[in-house]
C-alpha cells in the first residue's frame, strides 16, 4: 500500500494522478503501517520501508543527513534511465552522502538522492510531484517539449523507485486486454465539399498548391507526378463540379470506409454554417466559418452512424459559452439521436475554464487538447483523464495531427520525415499504453493535399503494433471502465498474489475490452557473480473483466 502525505491544496490532484497510476493508496492515516510513503509536505515523514521525500525547498530532512540543496530553479530538465523529463515548478539539486539517481541535464548535479538508514531506504527529490502534475493538466507543455510525455514518465521513474527497492507492486496498467494501446482514429470535418467554396480565401488557397504548390513538391521529392496529375485534373474538372457534372472531389467521408475497413472512427462536425465564433479576447476570424449546413450532409451522416462510426461535435463557440455548447450539442444530436456526445474544438480553442464550460454544456468528453504546430503529448500523457475542476467530463488528448505533420508553416515534413516523427509515439503507446489519438481531416486524403497513402500506412502501422480501434466515446468509456475499479485488497503469499477488485460497471460495459492486473514482481537481492540482466523480478498479469477475488501465480 502507498501512503500519501501531501499538502492539502493537492488532494485533488493526488487523487487524478492515482487515477493514472492505478494501483492500491490512500491518504496517510497516523498509526497504519506502509510500504511507500510519499511525502510532498514539510513535515517529519513516518516510518515505511521506503520513504520518498518531494519538493525543491530545504527540509529538516537534508540537514539531518548531510545533503546540501542547491538553489532551486524552474525549467529544468532531468535525465534518468536516457529520457529527458522536463521539470515546470522549481527543482533543486543534492550533494553529499547518498547515490544520485536523477541528473540535471544542465548541471550534472543530483536532483534526486538516495539514503539508506537502518532498514528504511529515503530518497528525497527535488521537485514537487503533485505541482508537476497539475501543471501537465492544465497549462500542458510548450511545443518544445511535445516530444516528452512526461506525466507517464513519472509514473514510470515512481513505479521504478518501489519496485527496484524490492517492494513488490500491483496495477491496473491503461492497456485493454488483448491489445498493446488503443489507436483512436479522428475526422473534423472542416471543408465538406469544395463547391461550397467559390472565391474565398480556401479556394484560392486550393488553386495555389494545385497547381504551382504540386509542382515545387514534385521538384522537392514530396509528391510524385501521378500526384501532380491528379491535383491538375481536380482545378480543370471544378467547373464540372460547380455545375453538378462532376463529382466533388472534396466529399470523402464514403471513402474513409473504405480505407478503415473494419476499424471504427469518429468523426467531428460542425454544427453551425457561416459562423466563425469567437477566440478569447472576442474576436471573430471569418475565415473559421464552415461553409456546409448540417442538413446537406445528414444522409452522409447517417450512413457513418450506421457503419459503426461516431459522430461527434466539431465546437464553434462550445468552450467559451456553455449555453451555445448546448446548442450545439442538440444540433447534432438531432442528426445522430445520439444523446452522449463529444467535442473537439475547431481550430483547437480551448482555456482553463473550458473543461467545466464543455461540461455544463451536456458533453460526454473533449478531445482538444494538443497542438496545432507539432504532433506530441500537451498534457504528458496518452491518456484519458478528468481535468482536475470537473465532476465527470473526461479528456482524451490529441497527439497525431496530418496538418501540424505536413503543413509549411508547422512542422513541414515530407512523408519520410513524417514516419520518424511519428515512430516515438508508437514505441510509447506500447511502452506506457494508452491512447494514441490522430487526427485526419476530411479533405486530406483528397486534392491538393493527397495525404492518404501515408494515412493507410500508418493504419498499418497501428495495426502491426496491436492496436485496438474504438471511436473515442468507447475508448472514453474504457477508461472509465478502469477508473471505476478498486482494489479492496491485495495479499501475498509468497507463490502468488491474491487481489480483490471491485469494478463498476455501466451498461454495455462487458462489450469493451477487459482489463488487466499487472504484478510487478520484486527483483531479488544480487548475488555476488551474478550478471545483473538476470537479477530482475519480471511481470505477471491476468486480465479480468468484472468484480471478484483473483489469485495471480508469481
């Protein structure tokens, strides 16, 4: 059992994170006996078999053992086990007695020590854990740091500290049974139909990377002239278009079936024509405005819903205005009959204030939080998670966007370079699990753009990876499968570990993926000559899809 010791401002949080973390803790309570205390407030820390002490101010437990805390600074980088973890909040650095196992990218100093007393290991750390935390879910990180997803490397580098300290650990780990991570395949339908496009600023835009911008990508090696030929074909064929005589080649919902052919998706739709909304200091930029009404496209809609796919809401104002949200919400839901709906917010506007804004409005969840300039991780993570000032709204993050991959003014890649942008994030979706969220918009695999060979590669990918594919209102309903569990009890015995859980189920429920119980085994003691790649403790897990008793084998 882990104890926490925090400041009261941080229970909510403490509570998040062990939302994310899924494994047996509580709030300390005086005269119980732990395992793991962690400690992130200035107070003599209780007794456990291992203490872990938080935070970049001086604590009487440095001068009582001879560690001497370097000034504490912000935007520090840490490096442990070769990935880089950015630190938001002040972080101090140790010297003296103790083995430093966290570095200062910068400094070389020690962020992190060691001290081993009588039969109770310390290690004290020079940053506030649950201040990290809370900074992840609500600021995010900057562009720089996308690349880092640094709220499961926490998890991680805590999960180490016990396990390597040969305490033994148990978990429900953010992987469905049966899969390596869940892929969530995203559509905002922006532009539906280019002959809703006469002479504004998206057609000329069009017209341009038709046809001189396909010509500098050929010479550049970023398309080929079969690409060249079709994006040339579509400007000459848009008179016929125009007229009805040809089909628009911007409709390409019906061939997103065919390409995900088995798999499920969602897509997100704007619910209001001609009406561009607002960015917070009240500006209104006509360029956001759709220009498709919802009824022109509702068969297509239909036939998507009755596919197995999700239609979701594409907000206009939604974040910002609660009683627009609404509105928004009943709009589309008019269409689907789909009561819970999500939300992805156009062009990406969101503030602290929207996760309860979104909420009050009637969504199920929001799935805005990323980037628009660079493909990564904002909140640090791949999973889903409540935003700490909400009861129920869940967020699950973007992190693969075709726009921030491919666009000259974002990240500008050619397809190669795109595939190796995107490979780290596939290595930790099968590392730390949980959901990798892309986002193919409904004009990219159509002239000019003709993004879709990369999209079916990385379909396969994905699939090669182990991938599950929900829409996102299943993969959102699997997490709050997993959040709904609990551990009543955990017992050893030596040969195998004995855990009850109670898992609360909603309906339909028993038709997502199952979760596991993951036992992390604590490594043995080494033995003199013994070569340490065969000291580890390993992994076992069984998964399990209802309440109950289950006895794990070690």
């Amino acid at each position: 059992m882990i104890a926490v010791l925090a400041k009261p401002s941080e229970n909510a949080v403490v509570r998040e994170f062990f939302q994310l973390f899924k494994t047996p803790w509580e709030f300390y309570r005086s005269g119980q006996q732990y395992e793991v205390l962690i400690c992130s407030q200035d107070q003599k820390p209780a007794a456990a078999k291992l203490v872990l002490i938080y935070g970049a101010e001086q604590r009487d437990f440095d001068g009582a053992n001879g560690l001497e805390i370097h000034r504490a600074r912000a935007d520090t980088v840490l490096s442990y086990k070769g990935n880089s973890i950015p630190i938001y909040g002040d972080c101090a650095t140790f010297s003296g007695p103790g083995a430093g196992i966290l570095l200062d990218e910068a400094s070389n100093r020690s962020a992190a020590s060691e001290i081993v007393s009588n039969s109770m290991k310390s290690i004290r750390i020079g940053f506030d854990l649950f201040h990290e935390v809370a900074h992840l879910l609500i600021a995010g990180q900057p562009p720089a740091h996308a690349a880092i997803p640094a709220l499961d490397l926490h998890i991680a580098f805590l999960r180490d500290l016990i396990v390597q300290s040969s305490i033994p650990l148990v978990e429900i780990p953010p992987f469905p049974a049966g899969y390596s991570f869940i892929a969530c395949l995203t559509h905002d339908v922006d532009h539906f139909g280019v002959r809703n496009h006469k002479g504004d600023h998206t057609m000329i835009g069009f017209l341009y990377r038709a046809l001189m911008g396909s010509v500098i990508n050929v010479c550049r090696g970023r398309q080929s002239m079969k690409q060249l030929a079709a994006n040339w074909l579509a400007v000459f064929s848009l008179p016929f278009v125009h007229l009805g005589l040809a089909k628009d080649f911007w409709c390409q919902l019906n061939r997103y079936l065919a390409i995900e052919k088995g798999l499920s998706s969602t897509f997100f739709v704007i619910p209001r024509k001609g009406d561009p909304g607002q960015d917070s200091p009240g500006r209104s930029f006509a360029k956001r405005a759709a220009r498709y009404n919802l009824d022109e496209i509702a068969d297509e809609l239909r036939k998507l819903r009755s596919a197995g796919c999700e239609i979701g809401v594409h907000g206009v104002d939604a974040w910002c205005d609660s009683a627009k949200g609404c509105e928004e919400l009943r709009r589309i839901s008019r269409i689907t009959g789909d009561a819970e709906l999500g939300v992805r917010m156009h062009w990406l506007f969101f503030d602290k204030n929207s996760p309860a804004t979104l909420e009050n409005a009637g969504f199920s969840y929001d799935s805005t939080v990323g980037y628009n300039e660079v493909v990564g991780y904002r909140a640090g993570t791949a999973q889903a998670y409540k935003p700490l000032d909400v009861d129920r709204l869940l967020e699950l993050p973007l992190h693969i966007m075709d726009t921030a991959l491919f666009f000259p003014t974002h990240m500008n890649l050619s397809p190669k370079q795109a595939r190796a942008a995107i490979a780290p994030l596939l290595e930790n979706a099968t590392r730390f699990g949980g959901a990798l969220t892309v986002n193919w918009h409904d004009r990219s695999i159509a002239p000019e753009r003709l993004w879709d060979d990369f999209y079916v590669n990385l379909l396969e990918d994905l699939r090669r990876a182990g991938a599950w594919f929900p829409t996102a209102i299943q993969a959102v309903a699997w997490f709050r499968k997993r959040r709904g569990a609990v551990f009543e009890s955990v017992n050893w015995d030596g040969e195998a570990v004995q855990v009850k859980v109670s898992a609360s189920l909603n309906q339909g429920d028993t038709n997502l993926p199952g979760l596991r119980i993951r036992v992390h085994k604590a490594p043995a003691q080494k033995t003199p000559g013994l070569p340490p790649a065969e000291v580890g403790g390993g992994l076992a897990e069984v998964a399990f899809n209802r309440s109950g008793e289950i006895r794990i084998p070690l």
